[in-house]
C-alpha cells in the first residue's frame, strides 16, 4: 500500500514537471519573441522609414509619372526573390516552418554552382593527388569565381528590377531598393520567431486542453 | 491550434502583401513581385478606393494558394479584417502584420499576442486548476 501511495505522486509530479517545462519554454519563447520583435519591429521601421523617404525623394527627383504602379510590369514573370521553406526534422510531431530568403536567386545559384563544382571533381579526380598549397589556391580560385558569379547574378536582378521604372534611375531609387532587401531579412526573421513561438504555445495550448478533458 | 500536417518543402515559395502603394513598390523592388500565367499577382495594392471585400478576398486567396509562404499585410489594413485575420491559424502562410507609413506598428493589435493573451486570463487558469 505504501509503495502504491509513493508511486502515485511521483507520477502526478512527472507529469507536473512534464507540463511546467512547457509552460517554461513557451514564455521563454514568447520572450524571446516579443524582445525581437521589438528590436526588429524598430530595425523594420527604420529600414522601411529609410525606404519611404528614398522613394519619395527618387520620386521627386524623376517625377510622380516615373515612379508609380501603372508601370509594373503586369506580364508573367517569377518573383526574384524568394523564400525556403523547410521543416525542422527534430521535431517530427510538430509543424514549425523554417523560412530562409533567397534573394536575386542567390540560394539556390550557390546550390547550382555547388553542384557544378562537384561534378567538376568527379570529372578530374587527379587533382586531389596534387600538392595541398596548389589544391587550396584552386579551391579559393573557383570559390572566387562562383562568388563572381553569384554577385554578377544579384547586380543583373536588382537592375531588371530597376528597369520597370526606366533606364536611368535616380540613385535614391536604388538605395531604396536596399533598404526595402533588408527588411525584407528582418522580416523573415520575425517569421523564424513567430513560428518558433507558435510551436511552443501549440503545446501548452494541446496540454491544457487535454488537462481539462 | 496548428494543423497536424507536414508542411511541404519548398524551395521557392512566395511572399505576398497586402499594403498601400510605397511599401508594395518598395518590396517590388526587392524582387518579391511574381505574375502567373492568368495574370495573378502575389500582391494587393490597397488605396482610398478598396473595397473591404477586396482585401478579404485577397487575404483568402493569398493565405489558399500553395506557392505562397509569407503573407505581409500592413498593420492598419489588417485591423479591417481583424476577424479573419485572428481566426487564421495555419503555420504556412505565415501572416506578419508590418507598419505602415502612416500607421505605426501598434503591438496591442497583434494577432499573435491576441491569441497568447487567453493563457493568461484568470478563466483560463481556473478552469485549468480545477
């Protein structure tokens, strides 16, 4: 009877120590969130502040005609810039989104040239029997070379997307198209935040549920 | 809260907004603004002259389609669809509330936060003990 009567609180504790570690990580989350979110709610606005003011000057500099939504480009056309979308494979029971921006295509233009590279290897394995000094200067001249590439990729797509709005654009324009990019990381930050929250809040919010049935 | 199922990997999904004029020109810029065949955009430009029921229908279609990840949607426009906007609760597309020129960002109106607050209601805690 003893052991019984042992056995039964220890087990209302584990469970009470199960649900409070829940409880736990979802304010510390929530904390976590709400701190970046105001850092980044400021960072965002500032950016975006800094991308108003750039558009209207830029606006002001070429003339309302020249900077205006009538002259997006309304034929078919794939959005540049991107996003990533992985689950976190820790967390087999849960749906927590990983969001990773992909901007001017550069994610997956590192991918590509990643895989040329390696199919380059396969292609001429003796050069992995030559001296190591020599192999390295190789390497860091094709991580060069795809680095060349991958910003020449980037300058191409920020100038497509400039040219909607003419061939010569005042250099407000181009510097609010700066500004707007890196929002656009802040905000997909929040959206790493907001989902790693979320995560934790579905399970406090699934234990209480199941404590009030 | 959130749906059970797997999240499909995508490696190329979309970010659509829901704003005023400079913020969609100024993420247009960024590279986000995608066009399909049917002409459909992955944006909504809001003005004087739309309609509630436009962004309704917007925010249903954009939050519906499979290629879209991220949904931005202007804080102040959010507050018109407030209701749809609260009772959304899937992980994809997530919906990020984003200030607007004229609007700051106002944390009292977060959808998140909304939903949080519940936990910590005195109801929700008595019921919890009991």
């Amino acid at each position: 009877m003893e052991v019984a009567d042992h056995k039964a609180p220890t087990l209302e504790n584990g469970q009470l120590a199960d649900e409070n570690a829940d409880v736990l990580q979802f304010m510390d989350s929530m904390d976590a969130y709400f701190t970046l979110l105001h850092s980044l709610s400021s960072t965002l606005r500032q950016y975006q502040i800094q991308g108003w003011l750039e558009l209207a000057s830029a606006r002001h500099s070429m003339g309302a005609y020249r900077v205006n939504t009538v002259l997006l480009d309304h034929t078919s056309h794939s959005a540049a810039t991107t996003l990533l979308v992985t689950q976190d494979e820790g967390k087999v029971d849960s749906v927590e989104p990983r969001f990773t921006l992909c901007k001017w295509g550069s994610s997956s233009n590192e991918k590509f040239l990643g895989e040329k590279q390696s199919s380059q290897d396969q292609l001429h394995p003796q050069l992995r029997h030559r001296g190591s000094t020599q192999l390295s200067e190789e390497k860091t001249s094709s991580e060069n070379k795809a680095s060349c590439e991958i910003d020449d990729q980037v300058q191409k797509g920020r100038s497509k997307s400039l040219s909607v709005f003419g061939t010569l654009v005042s250099p407000k324009l181009r510097s609010a198209q700066l500004s707007f990019e890196t929002a656009l990381e802040t905000l997909v930050e929040m959206a790493n935040a907001r989902s790693e929250m979320l995560y934790a809040f579905d399970k406090v919010d699934k234990k209480l549920g199941d404590g009030k049935e | 809260m959130a749906n059970r199922a797997q999240i499909p990997n995508s490696n190329s999904a979309l970010i659509a907004m829901i704003a005023d004029e400079d913020t969609v020109v100024g993420f247009l810029l960024a590279g986000v603004g995608n066009v399909d065949l049917r002409r459909n955009t992955n944006y909504l430009i809001v003005d004087s002259k739309t309609t509630v029921k436009q962004i309704e229908d917007a925010f249903k279609e954009f939050t519906t389609r499979e290629d879209i990840a991220v949904v931005l949607i202007s804080q102040y426009i959010a507050n018109m669809i407030r209701f749809l906007v609260d009772n959304y609760n899937k992980p994809v597309p997530a919906i990020l509330e984003i200030p607007s020129k004229d609007h700051p960002y106002d944390p009292a109106h977060d959808s998140i936060l909304s939903r949080v607050k519940y936990l910590f209601s005195a109801e929700s805690v008595a019921s919890g003990r009991r």
